[in-house]
C-alpha cells in the first residue's frame, strides 16, 4: 500500500495581512519561502494587534488585497487572555512541527508566551523566535517581566542582528541561538528607473535626492538629518521623507520651519503601501539612515535590493550591514557627521557604489533564513 507523503508543518505566529507594514511583508515572505521548500505552511496573525494608545499611526490595516496564495488565519487577541488559550490549544492540538514567532515589542509577552505554553503541551512541536529587539527601543513598564515570560518556552532563537544576539543572554542563557542578516524584501517588485520613479512621484530628474524611508519614531534621527539638511542648505540636495509620523508632528513641523530648510524638502508623510515602495526606493541616489539606536533596520535590505546606495550612523547592527566606501557610508549620530558623508557621497558617485552593492546583496537570502530556522529548531 503506498504511503501519502506529508510535509513538514510550519505555523508562523506574528503579524501579516490585513495587518500592514514591515513585520507583516517579512512573515508573509518567509511564508512564501517554506512553501517553496515543500513544507505545509500558515500563519496565525491577528485579529487585534495593538489597543488604540499603543499604536500612534492612522491605521493598523492594509488596503492592499490579500496575497492570494498564504493561508492565514486571523485570530490572536493580544489583550484578552481566554483567547491566548483558545488560540494555543487549537495549536497543540494542529501539532505543527514548527512553530515560528516573532518578538519585537515585550507588550506581546504574556499574550505570545501564553499560547506558545499551550502549543508545548503536545510534547512535539519545536518553537523558534525570530527576534527583532530582546531590549526595546523605547522603554516602557512590564518590559522585563514581559520578556522573561515570553522566553521561558521557546526552544531557539534566530536574531538578525549582533546586538540581539549579545543581548540574548540575559533573558534565555543557555538556549541556542543564530544570527542570521535580514533577508532582502524582493516582494515589493523589480527595480524601475530613476526617471519613471520620479516621474511617477513628480520630482524632477535632476535632483539629488537623500531618501528617508520608514515609519518616523524618535529612535530613527529624523530631526538629526534635519539638522544635517540646515548644514547643506547652500548645496542643491533635496529630502524625500517617505512615511508615516509614529509620534507627534508638531515638533518636526516646527524644526522644519525655525531650520528654514522647507524648500529642501518633499514630504511624503502617509502610509506608502506596498505596491509604492520601489518608486520611492528607486527615486533616490542615496538612502539615508540617521538612527540614535539601532538593532536592525528592515530598510537595509529594502536598499539592497533595489540597488541604492546608503549612509547609516554608527549605532547598533547597522554599521555591520554596510560595509563602508562599498555599498556606502557610515557616519555618525550628528548632523556635522550626517552632512559631511552626504556632500563625501556625491563626491564619489553613485556609480562607485554599485558593483559592491550588486555583489554583497547575493548573501541575504530567504533560503538561508529558512535553513538556519530549520537548523537551530534541531539543535544544529
């Protein structure tokens, strides 16, 4: 009698559509991957994320359509504790053999370390935590003991940068860990050219523009290249700040106009969904990352991919990824050090930068997160 073949399982717990924004692409692309790799494969996102004080956007949700070959299932409550069981026992029962969690906020501890208590109750299932942040960027009550409890279950741990990795002791001391780069977002589309990206943003093809991408918090040095652009005022660069104010605007409203850098700018302060983002990628000469921390940034890899150039500050994991005077340049946290690298950078020329970057990119693969996950869930 022959046997039906069945592939491993893997459930991914964490965010993904209708939630919107990096982690959600991140775990929908992983998804993508281990079903490319025969595995039967899903993710259990959630059905309410963050309580209204916690999330400072204009919405969670995403108006893209869903990806049209994920299964995922909405259904974690982060806030209501009979569902953390609910959801955790409909696991045990599933009895994956992999279960993979993302960590990136200690508010998701005792939601998180809840259901991944229940699912270990089967005595079968490995779990592996990709960890973004062990120590959050920015600190609130309940943080330790939050983590701590998260922790206790999981079995290994995937980190993507250095710093998580070397903060990983102090909460789980002993447990296998990896660090494993971020992988490049390639589910944003190909690479257009300069002109058709501007074009489509209406920004003039000769300009020299610095792009500053992402979700606008205060660890990320906004109001630093803010400085560093009051600097350059007499050069002819130009800011695209591409993304959505996680705080309030009215002190960068009022830097901006006490800099006098207004015609220096162009600001693009919505949500850019995801079928935008290669335009603003592809638009600019050079991205810009002027963090006060960091452990790793998810717009490295977005740069990588779209063959663009960048300036990091010297903070956390960022400096590791770029290796300076080939696929950038590495300043640091203040704006002397900011503009000086900006002026350096157009000195050398895009052109320099890119035989390195095109080489460098080739090690940030999804087939080798995927593997790694496999291989530290076994103790390998």
């Amino acid at each position: 009698m022959s046997s039906v073949f069945h592939p491993k399982s893997v459930v991914i717990i964490g965010p993904a559509h209708p939630l919107r924004g990096g982690l959600a692409s991140y775990d929908e692309r992983l998804a993508k991957e281990f079903m490319l790799q025969g595995w039967d494969t899903s993710i259990y996102t959630f059905s309410l994320q963050y309580p209204g004080f916690l999330f400072p956007g204009t919405t969670q949700y995403s108006t893209e359509p869903a990806p049209a070959d994920l299964t995922i299932k909405v259904c974690i409550n982060s806030v209501n504790p009979l569902n953390w069981w609910s959801v955790g026992n409909e696991l045990k029962k599933k009895k994956p053999d992999l279960v993979i969690v993302r960590y990136w906020l200690p508010f998701m501890g005792p939601c998180l370390g809840t259901i991944l208590r229940r699912v270990k109750k089967n005595r079968h299932t490995k779990v592996v935590c990709i960890a973004d942040n062990i120590i959050p960027h920015e600190k609130r009550p309940g943080d330790i003991p939050f983590t701590r409890y998260f922790v206790q279950p999981v079995d290994a741990f995937i980190t993507m940068s250095e710093k998580v990795l070397s903060d990983l002791p102090q909460f789980a001391a002993g447990k296998p860990a990896k660090f494993v780069p971020h992988p490049l977002y390639d589910n944003f589309g190909e690479k257009v050219s300069r002109n058709e990206a501007r074009e489509k943003l209406g920004i003039g093809k000769d300009e020299k523009i610095l792009l500053f991408f992402g979700f606008i918090r205060k660890y990320k040095g906004l109001d630093i290249l803010l400085d560093a652009m009051k600097l350059l005022k007499e050069q002819p660069y130009k800011l695209l700040v591409a993304g959505e104010f996680y705080e309030d605007r009215k002190q960068y409203d009022e830097q901006i106009a006490q800099l006098g850098i207004q015609d220096s700018l162009v600001l693009r302060t919505d949500f850019i969904p995801d079928s935008e983002v290669k335009y603003y990628l592809c638009a600019a000469d050079v991205v810009v990352q002027p963090y006060r921390n960091a452990t790793q940034s998810g717009v490295t890899p977005l740069a990588y991919h779209f063959e663009i150039p960048m300036i990091v500050t010297n903070v956390g994991g960022l400096p590791s990824l770029v290796p300076e005077g080939k696929v950038g340049l590495i300043a640091e946290p203040d704006a002397p050090s900011i503009a000086q690298k900006i002026v350096e950078y157009f000195e050398r020329g895009t052109d320099s930068f890119l035989p390195y970057l095109i080489e460098e990119k080739k090690k940030y693969s999804w087939t080798k997160m995927a593997e790694a996950i496999v291989a530290v869930a076994e103790g390998k």
